[in-house]
C-alpha cells in the first residue's frame, strides 16, 4: 500500500502531513509540464508588460527608456483615462446587473416544459456564436438616424433620436449589444445550474402553497448565488476587456462617451505609439479587476449556497 494511504501518516506542526522525498519529486515532476507552460505563456507576459509600463517606449525602437512609475504619475493627472474609467464603470455596472437578470428569465422559461424547446434554447444561444464584429456591424445599421428603428418608431409617429450620436444612448446601445451578445451563454451557465438543483425541495415547497414566485425569490435565487457571482466577474472581465463591439459599433465616441479602457489603451499604444503608457493602462485595469472581484466574493458569500 502506498504510503500517502497508510493511516496514521506522520504530521507536522499544525497537524499537516509530512510527505517523503520521494513523493515531493514525483509531484514535481508531474506538474513539470504544466509550471512550464504557465510561465511561458503566463508568468513571462505579465512579467515583461510590468516592465515596459515602467518605460517610455514606441512599440518598435530597440531600446526602452526606463522612467519608473511616470506613466502612472502620468495616469492620475489624464482626464481622457478618468472619463475613460468612468464609462467603464457604467457600462460594467449595467452589462453585469443586466446579464444576471436576463440569463436567469431566460433559463428559467427554458427549464419550463415548453414545446420546441431545444428550438428555443438554439435561437437563444446563436448570439453567443456569432461574430462580434458581424453583430456591431448589424446593429450600427439598426441604429442608424436613418435606420430599422427610426423607421419603426416613424410609422407610430415618434421621431427617433441619432442613437450613436448622443453619447448616453450611444453608451446605452453598446450595453444592450453586449448583454443581447452573451444572453445565450449566461442562460446556459443558469440552466446547468438550475438542473443541478435539488428537486425534492421545491416540490415541498409546492405542496406548502408557496408560489413560483416565492420558490423563485426565497430558493432559486439563494441556491444559484455561487453561479451569479460567475456571471458577474464573467460580466466583468467582458466590459473591462471590451474593445471589438466599441470599436465597430462607436469607435468609442461620440466624444469619448464610449471609450471604455480597453479602448483608450488601444488610442495609446497603437494609434500613438506609447506602448508604455498603454501598458501601465492595462496593468491598472487588472487590478481594478480583481480587486472588484475580490469585492463581489465577499459581499456575495460565494461558496455559501444553504438557504436562508
């Protein structure tokens, strides 16, 4: 028998387990490959940008010029990063309360037992599988003074607005787009959730009169809170990282009004060449990732699904 089976393994302080030479060398030598890989792609990446956010560089001369911790000097004292921050914000705020909401209507009216529903759940997850670029390109011609919507609304005598144009509607399109985008995928994640859930207890709470709605609000929604806390830092990291849906449907205007970070990261680097200050752009962008994420698991209670 393997001694990692043995009872009574020999413990160190603090009561962990002791383990042998032998079984540290073959534990490295099977996470070898693995530790490999994530440096390469990974660890060295991160790495070398964390440098080049510390230099003045144009993305192709052979020398960096180091100057330290200028570009985020430098970001704390740029309007266009402060606005470019604040409609971050506001479209992650919207894109994540509004992926919560739609990707559980619509898993919960795709576990009714409707007729067609695979047909349903097809037409629903197609957004998810269709080109970004195709999908902003179609809804810029929606949106257009000139287009579907505004004719539309024409025939029921309202005059439609210019909807890219104006930067609140235009910022307003561009969350729309991106909660319409992953629905299908947000819908899936709560199916396979809801699926998952224990059947029996909802039928107790049926044959105790409790009603759809209050099965939904004191029982789904508390037993599907390690899943919406999923959502929410995939809704996250959609609108942190966003960049193809702005830059086709807006280019990130009207005057900055959509110019989320990665789009403002975009302008520096590569339409001005200042790869050193796109990159500190990215590097502060991470951390506002993760320490919002770190924020959204403590206030959630992730993990913690018992009902209460």
């Amino acid at each position: 028998m393997s001694s990692s089976l043995r009872p009574g393994r020999l413990r160190g302080r603090g009561g962990a387990p002791r383990y042998s030479r032998e079984e540290v060398a073959t534990a490295l030598l099977f996470l070898i490959p693995a530790l490999t890989v994530l440096g390469v792609f990974v660890v060295y990446p991160i790495g070398s940008a964390a440098y080049i956010s510390l230099t003045s560089w144009n993305g192709f001369s052979p020398t960096k010029e180091f100057i330290g911790f200028e570009n985020y000097a430098r970001l704390a004292q740029d309007a266009a990063f402060w606005n470019s921050l604040l409609v971050t914000v506001l479209y992650a705020a919207g894109v994540c309360i509004l992926s919560v909401a739609s990707g559980l209507v619509v898993a919960l009216l795709l576990d009714a037992p409707l007729r067609g529903r695979s047909f349903y759940r097809t037409v629903y997850f197609l957004p998810a599988v269709t080109s970004s670029v195709a999908a902003a390109i179609v809804w810029r011609y929606l949106l257009d003074s000139s287009g579907l919507v505004n004719n539309l609304l024409a025939t029921i005598g309202i005059e439609g607005p210019d909807w890219l144009q104006n930067r609140w509607l235009a910022l307003a399109a561009l969350t729309l787009l991106t909660v319409w985008k992953n629905v299908g995928f947000n819908a899936v994640l709560y199916l396979t959730a809801l699926q998952a859930l224990p059947a029996g207890v909802f039928e107790a709470a049926q044959l105790d009169g409790a009603s759809f709605a209050q099965r939904v609000r004191y029982m789904t929604v508390p037993l599907l809170r390690p899943m919406t806390f999923f959502v929410v830092v995939q809704g996250l990291i959609t609108a942190f990282q966003s960049f193809d849906l702005v830059y086709v449907l807006t280019g990130g205007g009207p005057q900055g009004g959509t110019e989320v970070l990665g789009m403002f990261m975009y302008q520096q680097a590569f339409r001005l060449s200042d790869f050193g200050y796109g990159t500190a752009i990215a590097f502060v962008t991470l951390v506002l990732v993760l320490g919002v994420t770190l924020v959204n698991w403590r206030a959630s209670g992730s993990g913690r699904s018992s009902l209460r």
